[in-house]
C-alpha cells in the first residue's frame, strides 16, 4: 500500500546503482581520464593498458561487488526475516564460519605437510581456497538441515547455528595457534575480504550461484511475508513452516558460501542492509522489500568499493574494514530508531 | 439466542483423544474419547479451568498438532496437522500470539488471509481487495485499511485478526482467548461480533475464554472441559440448572476459595436464569 513512494523509490535506486558501477569503474588506484575511460569500455582502438585494467580488473570486480553486496543483504534478510530478529544475518548460520575453517585447513594444515610449496600453490584467490571454502560452507550448512529437520522451533536452528559458528571458529583458531606465522598471515590477508580476488573465470561459477540464489529469493516473498508473522500465525494460513524453512536456509547456505568462498567473509552488509532498505521504503512487504534490499546490497557494496580505493590512491583498504566502519554506525542508528518507535506518545 | 433452521454438521470428531506423544515414553493424555460435533451457524465456548487441555484441544481440532489418537472431520474432509494447506482452506484460526512487526498496514495483514488461495507468487486476486475491504467492514474496522497494525489498539488489533480469518473463507473459524488481555467494553464488543458473523454469514465459531458471564450470554452451545479430561457439553441453560460449573471450576484445596466460587456461580445462574 506504499505505491505512492515506492513509485519514485525504485528509480531512484536504479539511478545510484548505475552511478555506484560506473563509479566503481572509474575511481581506482591508477586514474583514467573520461575520453580514455570510454574509449576502453566501447572498445575503440586505445590503450592496451587501459583496456585491459577496465575489462578484467575492474569490470569483473565491479560486477563481483553487486553479485556479493546483493546476495548478502538477501540472506540478512531472509534470516532476519526467519529467526524474527533484528541482528541476524547471513553468518548465524555458521556457514561462513564453515568457509573458514575450510580456507584455514587448506591453508594452515597443509603448511605442516607440504611447507610453503603448498601454500605457494594454493596461493590467494586460487581456485583451490575457493573450493576449500565452499566445501567448509556445505558441510556446515547440511549439519544445519539435518539439525532443522529435526528441531521444531526456528530459535532452536538460530542456537545451533551459532554453536556451529563458535566450534568451527574455536577450530580456526586451534589451527592459527599451531601454525608458521606465514601461513597464519595469508589467512588472516583472506578473512579481510577481497573482491578484487575474483576474476572474469571465476565469474563464471560465482554469477549462475549467485543469480540462482537472487531469484529463489524474489520468489519466495509470499512465505517471508507469512513468516514474519510468527510461525504460528504462518501455520494457520496454509504455510508450511518447516519445507520454507529449510528452503530458506538452503539459499542462504549457498549465496553464503559461493560469496564467502570467492570474496572471503564480508561483514555487516548482510546485517545492516536490510534496515536501511525497510528505513527507506516505510514497508516489511517483501514484495518491495526484498528487491529493494537486493538494489541497496549492490549500491552500498559498490560504494564501498569505492571508498576502498580512495584514500591512499595507491594503496588499496581491506573491504572489510570499510563495510564494518558503514555498517556499525547503521547498526547503531536502526537500534535507537527502534526505541523511539516503542515508545509511545512520540511520533 | 437465535440458532438458524436447518444445521449441517461441520466439524466432528470422533474418539478423539488429545495430549502429548513422547518418545519412549507414555503420553501425556488431557482428554479421551472426545466426540464432538459442531452445526453451521453455531457459535461454541470452551470454558475451563487452567491446565485442563482448552489450547491443546483447539490446536488439535485446528490441525496445529496431531491427535494420540482418534479422527476430526470439517464437512465430511479429515484433518491432518501435515497438511496445513489443506487445512487452512477448511478452517481459519485467530490467535493470541503476538504480531510484532513495524510498517505492516492493516490491509497488507488481511490480505494474508487469502494465502493458501493466491498462487505461489502472492499475485493478488480478481476479488481479492473488495473481499478484505468487505472483510474489515464486518468487523466494524472500515476506513482501516491503510492504518499500520502496531499502532492499533489491542481490540482493534483482535479484530483486524478477526478479518484476516473472514477472508479465509472457512466454514468453521477457532479463536484462542479472544478476550484475553481485553478492557470490558472490549470483551463485549467482540463476543457480540462473532455472534454477529455467526449470525449474518452462517459461519461456525469455536472459541475458548474465561469470560464465563460473557461466554454464557454469547454461545448457542458449551463445551466444560475439567481437570482430568471430562468434557461436559450443554446449552448454557442446560448447565446452569446442574452442577456442571461447580464442578468445572472446583478448587480442591481451599475451602474460602470454593465458597466464593461457589457464590459467584449461584450469582451467574440467577442473572441469567431469571432472564
């Protein structure tokens, strides 16, 4: 019934999101001028150099950055959504907890065998991390369905998910403690996050995942929007409870995992995103809330990105650092917003 | 109390026993052999003591969880609690939980009503508005539909509610305590609106309290449901001149406590007896 706002909301956020990517085009360590900007980008004959720096280095970390901001803020929303809680986000699950624990085994555990030689290998933003990464996230996430399955309230699977995510982490840090300096460093260089990390081919395998995953969430806003009812109060209008949940939680583990895995753990996006989109549509309908926390997702990450590359022109911030110090503040804010709104007497 | 001619049996259960099944161990049974059947138009209290299974037996009979044993038909169809779907389209139910979510309108909540009728996407129907506008008329809430639910008062909210399951379109609607954290004047308005819609649309309306004045003035039918499983059912004046209520609503240990029970059922029955 918010048809009036969303009307002018959507393009609005169609429009930043163009100028985020081309944004994120522009800006970066080494500056284009306009003319040789869109000389390489149309493809007229130009700088080889240049060409190269916008078609497969940025353009394939401006796309990974709507693909990760977007997905993450989908599985924040699903979650909280799910779990009705206002923290949840994609990591209560421990899926990306999962994910580390299997980049800190591939690289920690296999420094004890093979020394540096394996980890010179498995190098960062090899495609060897990625699937050690992703192998973490699915095991972690078919413990979570196999525990779902078998508990009735949704809490329960909150619970356990974070005891997954605390044992896999206590594990992680089991191995940081046992293991040489290096190789230590090159796992804490990943759980900075990286974008950049990710190339045109392994675009290929993240898009399908990630696209899948974006329209099983459009698609399931009539559950979500029975589900933040309550569990009860779904039941009694025909949902079942238990086939949406697990659905849910299925593309979450996957949308997490495939992120993760590619980019390493991004925080806060997830979290905070979804607040902002309900902050600026005025509505938990999920037939508006879901793409618009999609749109938000890609435009903070992409914005994010560029403001990782500003600072020192030359040297480039970890992405973590940058979407922690926005999404602390959002955090904050949503939560004294929250308080006003119980009380009452004050509009 | 009006009651219309011709009654079709709508719900019915037969040998239905209700509790708690446990893995290897015995059941928790609150009642046994339950035969209960409810009539179209007929508007039922389940009236007892705390602890006595009133919730257990209206989330069985609502398909919320499963019977120890025993069957529930709604018109002639078998209830299973692993079909919600199916169920949500025979039976619509109101209940105390709370909804705790900013920015909903009243509108979009009622809407939610005709879910297990919309598509897999929610895509709105040909009559879906006119049915909620219709809906909220009902129950006096017209002019409503763009307000925002966590604003609303208790009532309005219990009402809103109340909506939500007209445009379920079910023959048969269950409502947990629909009075429970209700004012007076409240408590009032809302027993005469399901006696109302029981009356106007021919729907059928289970609901449990412990407003005995207030059931007593608003049911065609009781259902007693005592300490130990016993379910005595009646007309509220076929009850009134035994001692189902007493002994309903006994307090074993004290005697004070049972005299002003007993009292206060002395002064129910002479209220209503009289009229």
């Amino acid at each position: 019934m918010n048809t009036k706002k969303t009307r002018w909301i959507f393009p609005m956020l169609t429009g930043i999101l163009v100028l985020a990517f081309f944004g994120d085009l522009v800006f970066g360590s080494i500056r284009l001028s306009s003319k040789d900007f869109f000389d390489a980008l149309l493809g007229r004959p130009g700088d080889q150099n240049i060409s190269y720096i916008v078609w497969s280095l940025r353009l394939p970390k401006a796309i990974t950055a709507i693909l990760a901001g977007s997905g993450l803020a989908l599985c924040g929303l699903m979650m909280q959504t799910l779990f009705r809680n206002p923290l949840a986000g994609p990591f209560v699950l421990g899926i990306s907890s999962g994910a580390s624990l299997g980049v800190a085994l591939l690289v920690m555990a296999s420094s004890w065998f093979g020394g540096h030689a394996m980890v010179q290998v498995f190098s960062y933003g090899h495609l060897g991390m990625v699937l050690a990464a992703m192998a973490g996230a699915l095991i972690v996430m078919f413990l979570v369905i196999w525990v779902s399955v078998r508990v009735a309230d949704s809490v329960s699977i909150l619970i356990i998910g974070m005891m997954f995510g605390s044992a896999t982490g206590a594990i992680v840090s089991l191995l940081q403690y046992f293991s040489d300096p290096d190789a230590v460093k090159s796992f804490l260089v990943w759980t900075f996050g990286d974008i950049s990390a990710v190339t045109a081919e392994h675009l290929k395998l993240l898009a399908p995942i990630v696209i899948a995953g974006l329209l099983a969430g459009l698609m399931l806003k009539k559950p979500l929007n029975a589900l933040m009812l309550g569990e009860n109060h779904a039941r009694v209008i025909g949902v079942n409870v238990k086939r949406f949940r697990i659905i849910i939680i299925i593309v979450t583990g996957l949308l997490t995992g495939a992120i993760t895995a590619f980019t390493g753990p991004i925080a806060f996006v997830g979290l905070a995103v979804p607040h902002l989109a309900r902050a600026i549509l005025k509505s938990s309908d999920h037939k508006a809330l879901t793409p618009a926390t999609l749109m938000c997702g890609a435009i903070i990450m992409l914005i994010c990105d560029i403001l990782a590359q500003l600072p020192a022109s030359n040297q480039v911030l970890p992405i973590n650092t940058v979407t922690a110090i926005f999404g602390a503040p959002v955090v904050i804010w949503v939560i004294l917003r929250n308080r006003r709104g119980r009380t009452p007497f004050v509009s | 109390m009006s009651k219309s001619g011709a009654n079709i049996a709508i719900l019915e259960s037969i040998d239905l026993t209700i509790g708690y099944a446990h893995q290897g161990r015995p059941p928790l049974i609150l009642a046994s052999h339950l035969r209960l059947n409810i009539e179209s138009g007929q508007v039922i209290g389940l009236l007892g003591p705390n602890g006595s299974g009133k919730s257990t037996l209206l989330r069985t009979l609502a398909g919320l969880q499963p019977p120890i044993s025993g069957s529930i038909t709604i018109q002639g169809q078998p209830i299973k609690s692993n079909q919600v779907r199916q169920t949500a389209r025979m039976l619509s139910v109101v209940l105390t939980d709370r909804i705790d979510v900013r920015n909903l309108t009243v509108y979009q909540l009622v809407s939610m009503g005709r879910y297990p009728f919309t598509d897999w996407l929610g895509r709105e129907e040909d009559h879906g508005p006119e049915r909620i506008l219709t809906a909220l008329h009902q129950v006096r809430l017209a002019g409503y539909a763009n307000r925002f639910f966590n604003e609303l008062s208790d009532g309005e909210q219990q009402r809103v509610l109340l909506a939500k399951a007209l445009v379920q379109d079910t023959a048969l609607i269950i409502l947990d305590e629909p009075t429970a954290h209700l004012d007076l004047p409240n408590r009032i308005s809302i027993m005469r609106l399901l006696r109302t819609l029981a009356d106007e649309t021919g729907k059928s309306i289970l609901f449990s309290s412990h407003d005995l004045d207030l059931a007593v003035h608003t049911a065609d039918h009781l259902w007693l449901l005592q300490n130990g499983g016993k379910l005595i059912q009646g007309s509220p004046r076929e009850l009134m001149t035994g001692n189902a209520f007493e002994d309903t609503f006994r307090i074993g240990t004290d005697d004070l406590d049972q005299d002003i029970v007993t009292d206060y059922f002395r002064t129910l029955k002479k209220s209503n007896i009289a009229k």
